[in-house]
C-alpha cells in the first residue's frame, strides 16, 4: 500500500522550499532587474536538474510540488467521514437515553470519537492554513515562471528581428535628413571678414611720433588685413582725433571709408598740438568714435593713447592738474559707462595700444565691463591693476582654458614707444575680432528664421542677441557632490536605449578612402543597452546638458547628453556619430604617419533613444567617454587659433591634423573645431566641399569654412614633416597642388568595444584566440574575464550550462545572449569570431589618384611615341 503523507503540526516542521518558491519573491519586494534574472536562473537549474526519483519524493513532502487541488480534496474527504462516524455514534446513544435505558458508560470508541473530533478540527484549520500558502506560493512561481518565459523568449529573438529594428531606426534617420535641408553658407566668410576698423587717437602734443607711425603704416595695414581674409573681405577705415577741452578743434573725425589714400591724408592733416594738463578729453573721442556709420559685421576700435580720461576714478593717482577731478563734471558731462555699455552693444571689440602706464586704471573700466558682457578679455600681466582683475570674478565671466565663444573682444597690448609691432598688433586684433564674429553668426544661422543672417545687419544682430539671450536665460541646476564611480546604486536612474554606434573598430587600408568616398560606407551597427546615470545634470551648454553614467556591464565612465528644448532628432544624432567616425579614421592615418609623440584621438559617439515598450522615453541622447582634465579648444570652424602656448605640442598636433585632413581628402573635407583634453577629441566640425555630405550639421560651412581655417593657419613642423602643400594662396587661386602619395602603414586599431574605441598601437593591443580578430585596450581587456557569468543554455536538449563575459556583449552593441556557443554557431548568431578585414592596397590607394592617372597617360604617350617612331623607320 503506499504511505500516507506525512502530516506537518506546524511551520517549523515543513521542509525548506526551493530558494524562488520562499514569500518574499521579487515581485512582492521590488528587486532589481538583475535579482530576477539571478532568481529565474536558479530557478530554471532546479527544474532542469531534478530526476523523476526526486519528483516523486517532493511531491509527498513538499506541497507546491504536489497536485494540489487533488490533494486537499483527499484531505477534506478523508475528514467528513471520520465526521460522519462520529455522529451516529452519538445519535445511538441519544436514542438509548431516550428509551430510558442505560446511559452508555465510557467506552474506547466514544474516547475515540472526542479524539477524532479534535483532531479533524485541527486537520481543517492546517488544511486551510496550507491552501493559503500553496495559493501565495503559486501566485510567486507564476511570476517567476513569466520572468523565465520572458528570457526565454528574448533569447529566441532572431537576427531578422534585430534587423528590422535597425531598419526601422534606419527609416527614421532617412525621413529625418530629407526633411532638413543643409542651409547655405555661401558668402559668410566675406559677410563677417569684411571690417569697421577706427582709430582713436591722442593728437596732443606729446603723440607727434605715433600719429606718423599710423600715417606710414596705414597702407599696409590695409593691405596685410585684405590679405589676411583672402582678398573677399571689404575694410573701412575711420579716425578719431582727440585734444583736450578748450583746444581748437577739440574733435577731427573721419568717418568710415574704404578709400585708403583718404585716410591717409586724414592722418597727415593731424597736428599734434594742445593738451594744458595730463588727462585729455577720451571720452568726447569715445562718444564721437561710437556715433560713426558702424556697418560691417566686425567691428573695431583701436585706441592709442599716453595719458587717462578726466576724472579721478579713471587715473591710477588723482592728477593733481586735473581740472576736472569729478567724473560728469566735464563740459560736456559725459560718463565712461553708459558708453561701454553702447560699446558693447554695438558689438565693439576694442583694443588699447598701452604706450605707459598712466592708462592702467581705464583699462581696468573696460576689462571690468567687457567681461561682464562675457567677452574675451586680456590685460597685460604689466598693467599694476593686473591682479585685481585676475582676483575678481565678474558676472558672465569664466570662460574655459583656450575657450572662444560668440563672444567680443577686449584687449590690452604693449604699443611702446617703437612702432614696428602697431601693423602686426591691429591685424591680429582685426582678424581675432572676425573669428568671434564668425562665431555668432554661425550659432546664429542655425536657427531657422529662414533668412540670409549676413544680408542684412539689423536682422543678424537682432539674430545673435536673441541666440545669446535663449542660452544664457534658462539655468539647470547641476550636480554639486564629485561623481561616486564605484557606487553602482549612486547611478539612480535606468534607461533601457537602444540606437546605432559606428563601427569604427575595424579600419584596413582602404577605411578612409571608403568613407571619404559616400556617408554609406561610414557604417553603424544596431546597439541595445542598459544605462545607469545621474538624475541631476554635472554640465551643462547653451542647448544640451551632461550627466554622469554607467553601463550595466561595464565599470567604464560615460556621460550622457541630452538638449534642454526642442532638441536635435536621431537624424542629427547620427551625423554627429558618423562625423566623429571619419574623424577617426583620419587620426588613424595621421598617426600611422607621425608615430605617438603627435598622436591624436577621437572620442567615440553613440546615439540613442529609449527602447520601444519600456518606459524610458523616446528622447534622443548620446552617450560618450567620459574624459577628465582641462578642456582646451585648439581651433574652431570659424578661423580662431589657440595662441595661449603655441609650442605646445598637443596644439600644435591638432592645427597640423586640420591642415593634414584637407590635404590627405584632396580638398574634399577639413576637420576643425578640435577641442578636448590633450590628445583626446570631441565635438569636431567637418566642412565638406560637397554640400550633401553631413548637412545636418549647421557648422559644416562648406567652401566658406576652408576659407576660414587658411585665413589664420599657419604651417608648422609637422605640416612639414607630412609634406604638406596647400596653403591660402591656393584658396585665393582655387588652382590646388596636393601631396600625391600616401604610405599605407597599418600598425595603429581601435579598441573593439565599440563604446571605447580608443586608438592604440597593433603591438600594445591585447587579443586572444577566444576573441579572434577583436583587440582591445588594457581598462577593456581585463573587463572580458571579470564579467564572465555561468548561465543556462535554453536551447532544448539535455541540461547544460555556458560561460558567457556579458561586458564583450555589451561592447558590441548586444544582449547577453542564452545559446550555448554551439547552438549559436549552428544558426550563425555567434560574434565571438571575426575575421579580420585588413586587405593589401592597391598602387592607385598608395599614390594617389591623379599620380596614377598622369603615370597610366605618360605610359600611354610612351607607347604611342615608340610605335610612330617604328613606322617612321
């Protein structure tokens, strides 16, 4: 006969359940999604493990393994007839009673009967208790069940799934670039390069010398600043002259003309006379210099001068011949700041020619107001006011290391009492005035107003200022505490992503050729991931905002950027990674040839959006390495040139590697604006001869933007060692002469993770036979192992378990997967191997195409000469 089950009096008694059948499951206390997956893991080895011996002895002992309807019902049966017994026994005895006969003495059968009584008591109340529990079980293997199922069933998602999903964010970044237009910015370069430049000037008796230095030197300053802005640019010119209340003319003024010869008889017509005491009249000068025709887009004044205003607030000492000590009390009653503030906006960059030190104080006013108005603002290190400015923090101020926005210009520089440095002083005032004019354009002309920003002045001013104003209005509270790396959980935000990252870890011989040749062969892959990051921004600019992140496999850093308003689209997203992609590829050629002392890198960028069906969102992000250090722009697109440390060898690698991508594409394209920390790029801006390659992207200024970059480059030893040709005079021309051959040296890959990228030599990268074809870096490297895991197998077939490193599927854009590696290799999913795509280029790759072309016709002439000459004979 079979046994009975045993029966259990109390909890305590019960055997312990599986670990995934205990009460506080998952879904009753909220664990993290990689709890269930370890739960569901040890769930799935107990079901596959157990034999039907062992099935059959749990189903006796444990009651969630048992049918448990069935077995209750037994229960309850097993209960009513003891009942049942017992009632008629008791029913006889109160019939005898009420015969009138004996009453029944106490018997083992009605001792029995009491004992049974209680005890099936008893029964029903642990039957019901265990229903409870069997119900509440039940209820938490159904969810554990549904977490299994679910695994299961994302590891049946097969890679035409995956493939339509890349279809799909592949559509939608089509749709997106047919329906934005690259905006034109033919023209821009002679719009914001042509300049307002006027001379304001002491003419008192003690500026005789300097006044003819400005006479001899006017012509060629004219002409050094044509020639600096490629001879497209329109220069004006006007003067101011300036005496002292009481002289006879106090004011001579000039106004703007691009007539030289003019100018220069204005300037011989000053006579320097007057001046009965040390201050002179600057500020009438000023207030006359600000009521000119201001018409171009740049705009400058220099200001050469030896002695202070009126006033003593503006001189170093009281003048004690001053005979107008209080500010306002002049003749005229005119204040420096409301000027300042119609200086600044009028956008006027000012410059002051320092001649002695007698000016020190009202260089200190405009530095004072200039970077209030977040300009970017020098002061000589020799003015005695020096260390108070550099102590001081005005509003709008801080501006980062080499950092050059829209942003005006104020500057003081050392004119002495030679006059060999005024030409070179004015021109290099002039032409940085136009890059940060260039600068707000630029930001301008991406807002769709739908007009030509530098046809009409009011418009673009109007244009700039409302740009300026929006970036500036809205402030994101950012991130006070420094980032807790090793906390996974002080990253208290999960974003389920999903998007394209560049396959920019493969590069061969013909990498670059390819993707200079068509945006198709800038190749993505499909990228899913999980996102851990800060709710709370730690930066932010004038349109997107940085948090801090991890990746749910990886102890990398990362950050994640989104935009404050309306933002970009995946579309835009996509430009800006396949544009640092390129961006890659050509560093690899630049260091291959340059070796590391001047190497050069390009951070990698992901573009995402939140997974469909999850509730992250289905905003548009990006997700970067996190570099850490002192952010340096080195150039942007618009012509500036970091001059702050000219030897320094990291500025000095990114203004050849701008000049190197212009000459190595035979003028197709020209990376500029190169900014990061040292060697380590972001945010680069490539102008394209062709205007529908990345045309998303509204610094792409075409044409205008190599304009831009030779009007102020400069070769340095390492466009000379590259053997580099191109230079302004060529863009003037447009009759070009490009270095023809170019060496294939393959000894340079990037890190296989495609959220790593980094560049590294082929002798320091790290590989193994378990990754054939990947390399990797050395953070990278020791991630495969540490992140290996023991999963289950889900394929059907005896029970068996793999080991899977989920940081290489990560890397590569995928989930982890549930195949063994055997069932993977039978239905072609496994990624584990690649084959290595480096192939031999061919003679016309090597030497260029025109070499090649010129040697197959001269080869033909050849021939051709040799065949007459036998006829000829």
């Amino acid at each position: 006969m079979p046994s009975r089950p045993p029966t259990y009096h109390s909890g305590a008694d019960m055997p312990a359940l599986p670990p995934y059948l205990v009460s506080s499951s998952m879904s009753r206390s909220g664990a993290s999604p990689d709890d269930i997956r370890s739960m569901a893991e040890e769930m799935l080895r107990s079901s596959l493990s157990r034999n039907p011996s062992s099935n059959s002895s749990s189903a006796t002992t444990v009651l969630p393994y048992s049918n448990t309807p069935q077995s209750s019902t037994r229960e309850r049966s097993g209960a009513g007839t003891l009942s049942s017994s017992s009632r008629r026994a008791s029913l006889r005895s109160e019939a005898s009673m009420m015969r009138g006969g004996p009453m029944p003495s106490p018997s083992l059968s009605s001792s029995s009967t009491l004992a049974t009584r209680s005890t099936s008591s008893a029964t029903r109340e642990r039957l019901r208790k265990a229903e409870m529990k069997v119900a509440e079980l039940s209820r938490d293997v159904e969810k554990e069940r549904a977490v299994a199922d679910r695994l299961k069933r994302e590891a049946d998602s097969s890679a035409t799934e995956a493939k339509f999903r890349e279809l799909q964010l592949k559509r939608e970044v089509r749709a997106s670039g047919v329906s934005s237009g690259r905006r034109s910015a033919a023209g821009m370069f002679k719009a914001v390069c042509s300049t307002d430049l006027l001379f304001l000037m002491d003419t008192t008796g003690s500026m005789s010398n300097h006044i003819k230095a400005a006479k001899d030197q006017v012509r060629s300053i004219m002409k050094d600043i044509k020639l600096a802005f490629l001879n497209e640019a329109e220069i004006r010119f006007a003067v101011v002259g300036y005496k002292d209340h009481g002289d006879t003319p106090n004011i001579q003024f000039l106004d703007f003309t691009s007539n030289v010869d003019r100018v220069h008889a204005f300037l011989n017509s000053l006579v320097a006379t007057g001046g009965n005491d040390e201050p002179e009249d600057v500020l009438g000068g000023l207030r006359q210099a600000l009521n000119a025709s201001w018409k171009q887009q740049t705009r400058c004044i220099v200001h050469i001068a030896d002695a202070p205003p009126h006033g003593h607030k503006l001189q170093n000492n009281p003048c004690k011949d001053d005979r107008y000590p209080n500010v306002g009390y002049c003749p005229h009653g005119i204040t420096l700041e409301p000027m300042l503030k119609q200086m600044i906006g009028l956008s006027i960059n000012y410059a002051l020619l320092r001649i002695n030190s007698s000016t020190d104080r009202m260089a200190l006013a405009f530095h004072e107001a200039y970077s209030t108005a977040s300009a970017d603002c020098v002061l000589l290190r020799s003015n005695q006011f020096y260390s108070d400015a550099a102590n001081y923090t005005y509003p709008g101020s801080g501006l980062s290391k080499g950092n050059v926005k829209g942003s005006l210009l104020f500057e003081e520089a050392e004119l002495g009492t030679t006059f060999s440095a005024l030409r070179h002083l004015i021109v290099n005032m002039v032409t940085s005035s136009a890059s940060r004019t260039a600068v707000r354009v630029s930001t301008a002309r991406a807002k769709p107003t739908g007009k030509n920003l530098w046809s009409d002045l009011a418009t673009t001013l109007g244009a700039i200022g409302e740009d300026h104003d929006e970036g500036d209005a809205e402030d994101t509270r950012l991130e006070t505490v420094p980032p807790m790396w090793h906390l996974r959980d002080w990253f208290n935000e999960t974003l389920m992503v999903e998007g394209f990252s560049p396959d920019v870890v493969r590069h061969d011989a013909n990498t670059l050729n390819d993707m200079m040749a068509h945006d198709d062969n800038i190749t993505m892959g499909i990228t899913e991931l999980t996102v851990h990051k800060r709710d709370q921004p730690f930066a932010q600019g004038a349109l997107r905002v940085a948090f801090y992140a991890r990746t749910a496999a990886s102890a990398n850093r990362y950050v994640v950027k989104s935009f404050k308003r309306g933002g970009k689209r995946l579309a835009h997203l996509a430009e800006d990674m396949r544009c640092q992609a390129l961006c890659k590829a050509f560093a690899l050629d630049f260091n291959a040839l340059l070796g590391e002392e001047h190497s050069i890198d390009f951070i990698v960028t992901t573009c995402l959006k939140g997974k469909s069906g999850t509730d992250s969102g289905d905003e548009c992000l990006s997700l970067e390495p996190f570099i850490e250090g002192t952010y340096v722009k080195y150039n942007n697109n618009c012509g500036f040139v970091n001059k702050d440390n000219p030897s320094d060898r990291f500025c000095q690698a990114a203004q050849a590697f701008s000049h190197f991508t212009f000459e190595r594409s035979r003028g197709r394209f020209l990376v500029s604006d190169i900014q990061g920390v040292e060697n380590i790029m972001t945010d680069p801006v490539i102008h394209t001869l062709d205007p529908e390659r990345f045309k998303l992207a509204d610094a792409n200024l075409g044409k205008d933007g190599f304009k831009f970059f030779f009007a102020t480059h400069t070769c340095n030893s390492i466009c000379t060692k590259l053997g580099l040709k191109t230079n302004a005079a060529m863009i003037m021309s447009g009759k070009y002469q490009f270095r023809e051959s170019w060496p294939s040296i393959y000894n340079n890959v990037c890190c296989s993770n495609k959220l790593c990228g980094k560049i590294m030599r082929l002798s320091s990268s790290k590989t193994s036979e378990k990754f054939a074809g990947y390399h990797w870096c050395d953070i990278c490297w020791s991630q495969l192992r540490s992140s290996v895991v023991k999963l289950v197998c889900l394929d059907p077939g005896p029970h068996h378990e793999f080991d899977v490193s989920r940081f290489f599927y990560e890397s590569q854009g995928r989930s982890t997967p549930r195949r063994c590696a055997t069932h993977r290799e039978k239905e072609g999913e496994d990624i584990t191997m690649t084959e290595s795509r480096t192939r031999t280029r061919t003679r016309t790759e090597v030497v260029g195409e025109n070499f090649w072309a010129r040697l197959k016709s001269a080869k033909s002439a050849k021939r051709e000469k040799s065949v007459m000459s036998l006829r000829g004979r």
